[in-house]
C-alpha cells in the first residue's frame, strides 16, 4: 500500500538533480499538478529564477 501525499498548488517543493541537469536541488512553487495515464502523477514547478521543471512525482520532495 503506497502512502498518498496531496499536493495543492501554491506549495513549496525541490525538485532532483537527476531531472534536472544541475549540480543542486532546485526549491520552487506548484504550478501545476495532474495524472498522465502512462507516467502517473506529475509536477510542474516554477523557481525563483522563473525556470519551469516538471516530471514525475518520484523527482519531487516537500521544501
């Protein structure tokens, strides 16, 4: 049984080197959040730097 985490909108998250390209964890806000029937969940941030990343939620931690 998987644990569910809900996820609103507005919230902060860090998102993975490994999605990313970088060296660090990049800390955004939610933008966007929705099921793609093949990947699963996935989220779109937006940093402070006005770059967007999304990917599935597995990339993805709680800030």
């Amino acid at each position: 049984m998987t644990k569910e985490v809900k996820i609103k909108k507005g919230e902060k998250m860090s998102v993975d080197p490994r999605l990313t390209g970088l060296d660090t964890w990049v800390e955004g806000e939610v933008i966007d959040i929705y099921t793609n029937p093949f990947k699963g969940l996935i989220i779109a941030i937006k940093d402070s730097l006005g770059r967007i990343f999304f990917g599935e939620s597995e990339y993805f931690k709680l800030a």
